[in-house]
C-alpha cells in the first residue's frame, strides 16, 4: 500500500477539521523552518474534548488557544501529550490550569519536560562546551554557538509552566476517551518514551512525532548524554507498528493524515540503514561528526537547524560505535574521530 492522504484542505491555523467521526484536526504555528504542528481533539461525551498536544508555549498561540475555546464553546476534558518537545507540552500548562483537568503524559516524558524546562539552574556548561568540540564544530563556530546560548532564553521560555501533577501513560496502557479505547504505544528515540495512541475500533493512529509522512523525526545525540544510542532505540521500536493494520488512519504531528503506515514505517527505516551504509564507506577514513554531515544532508543547512543535523550525524555514528563496526577516538583537538574497523 502506498502513502496516501487524506483528500481534505489543510486547516488554517486556529481552525478544526473533523477529520474521522468526532476527531478533530487543528494547526498551530511554529516559528521554526518546520512552520506548523498538528493537534488533535477528539470528542468526550457530551463534556467536551480530549487533547493530544497544545502548540509551542508562544503568546501566538496563546492568543490563538483564547479563539477556539470561545468558540468551541464546551471545555477540554482531559490534556494528553505525546512527548516533551515545546511544540508538543508548550501550553500543556496553560490548559491544564484553564479547564483543572487530568494531564496524560508517559514517565519519562514528564520528568524530562521538567527537567529541560527549568535549565540548568547554574550548572556549569563545560561539559555543554566539550560536547560542541567532540562534534567537530571548528572554533569560529563554537564562539558562534557560545552567542546563541546566552542568547537565548532556552527551552524554558517556549513552554508554559508545566503541570506538577501528571496520570501515567506506560505501554499496553488503555486510555478511554468517550468509551472508546486507545492502546498507548511506546516509541523511544525521538525523545525519551514518546506515546503514540491506536484506536482499533475507528483503526486510527495518532503518531505523534515517531511517524512522520514527507520528513524523517529527528533522532538525535544531545549534549546531555553523549553515548546515548537513540537511533537504534528508534529502529528497534519502528517495526511494532507494523503490527497495526495497514490501512489505519495515521493522524502526525507534521505535515498531513495519511493511510500507508507499513510503507511509511519500512521507508523510515530504510532511511537510516541507508545513511549507515554510506557512513561505513565514508568512514574508512576517520571522520568527525561535523565532517559526516553531508552523507546525511543534501540541503544547504543554516545556523538554526544545523544543531540538530550535527546530533542527527551523531546518533548515527554512536550506532556504528556500539554495533562495534566502528572505532570513536579523541584527536589532538578533542574532537571525536570515528573509523570503521
Ligand atoms: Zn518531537
């Protein structure tokens, strides 16, 4: 089955589309080069909506928020929150204070938005500084992204205080939303323990950020944990969708609802095996992260997004380092030097 979508205009932002039968899609602005994010409500009873995501914690899409609940017209029952990323949890906090409602998050994905959200609290960074060295970043560079951090205002300001009290989403869980049941499935690499939600009865997916039409999620290895080993987290938990039918319904957070999950899945997968194919031949000689760059990304990348495509190249190598097809040494300038073996 190939990718399909659904043959319905994309909702401007602030504006519902029923997308399946008490499923309603909404669009959010981002101020990012990916300019938009999908969220969903579906319909609770006669009592109003279930949430999945919020927007990202700016006063756009506050302002957007006070529209649709005026015109909405009923309240959100329940808050639920796919993962920790700002366009995701950002005005979690916002609506779980406005409508005193259950907040629906998995473990890891709560502490972690905590965590992230509240900075480093005067931490020092050195360990922030190695990281950008072991990339490759070159000294022009480093001082660049030295300017931006203190710059900028960090995750914390894209994302409304969170809620202090969260109800646990874990694997197999079921979640009822107007006697509907949806399984909770547990993707990982992404982000911590991302929540995806099956409904079997409607056969619809609400993928989150873990399948992704058009774009691939990113995967990335992040100055907190330089040896995690977050894409073969992603590859491992990948194919259990392919145990889903494959014509449901798959609601993403980006770009549009699309039937195709098997063809999609096994793309994203073949997406990185690829990238690693062309890594080992690049990788006969010792390259750094920074240097890999080009194998992943044929387009031109800017000051903004080339953060994440420098972790991006770094979970790649980091699966080849602890698949043992590659050695990671520190050269003279500290940088990571990855070789295949
Ligand atoms: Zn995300």
């Amino acid at each position: 089955m190939s990718i399909s979508y659904l043959n319905l205009a994309i909702p401007n932002a602030g504006e519902l589309v029923e997308v399946a039968q008490g499923v309603f899609w909404l669009r959010m602005p981002l101020p990012f080069d990916l300019d938009h994010i999908n969220l969903y409500l579906i319909k609770d009873g006669e009592d109003g909506f279930a949430l999945v995501d919020t927007g990202i914690g700016t006063k756009q899409t506050e302002t957007l928020w006070e529209q649709i609940i005026s015109a909405l017209d009923t309240p959100i029952t329940k808050v639920i929150v796919t993962h920790m990323h700002p366009d995701h949890i950002g005005m979690a906090g916002y609506l779980v204070e406005k409508f005193r409602v259950p907040f629906y998050m998995s473990h890891d994905e709560y502490f972690v938005g905590r965590a992230i959200s509240a900075g480093p609290r005067g931490a020092s960074d050195w360990q922030d500084q190695e990281y950008l060295v072991r990339c490759g970043m070159s000294k022009k560079e480093l001082t660049e992204a030295q300017k931006n951090r203190q710059r900028s205002k960090g995750i914390g300001s894209l994302v409304k205080p969170i809620p202090l009290q969260f109800t646990r989403l874990s694997a197999g869980d079921t979640l009822t939303i107007d006697n509907e049941n949806w399984l909770v499935i547990i993707g990982k690499g992404h982000s911590p323990e991302h929540v995806s939600l099956y409904n079997a009865n409607s056969n619809i997916l609400i993928s989150g950020d873990h399948v992704l039409p058009h774009i691939s999620p990113n995967i990335g290895v992040y100055n907190t944990e330089p040896n995690a080993n977050p894409l073969k987290q992603y590859l491992d938990t990948l194919p259990q969708f392919t145990e889903l039918p494959s014509d449901a319904l798959v609601l993403p957070s980006h770009k549009q609802p699309f039937y195709g999950l098997h063809t999609r899945v096994n793309e994203l997968i073949n997406h990185h095996h690829e990238h690693l194919d062309n890594l080992r031949v690049f990788c006969q000689q010792g390259k750094t992260i920074e240097q890999c760059l080009p194998v992943l990304f044929k387009r031109k990348l800017n000051s903004r997004n080339i953060y994440f495509a420098i972790a991006e190249s770094f979970a790649h190598l980091n699966y080849l380092y602890f698949t043992g097809e590659c050695s990671r040494h520190i050269n003279a300038e500290g940088q990571f030097i990855f070789t295949l073996k």
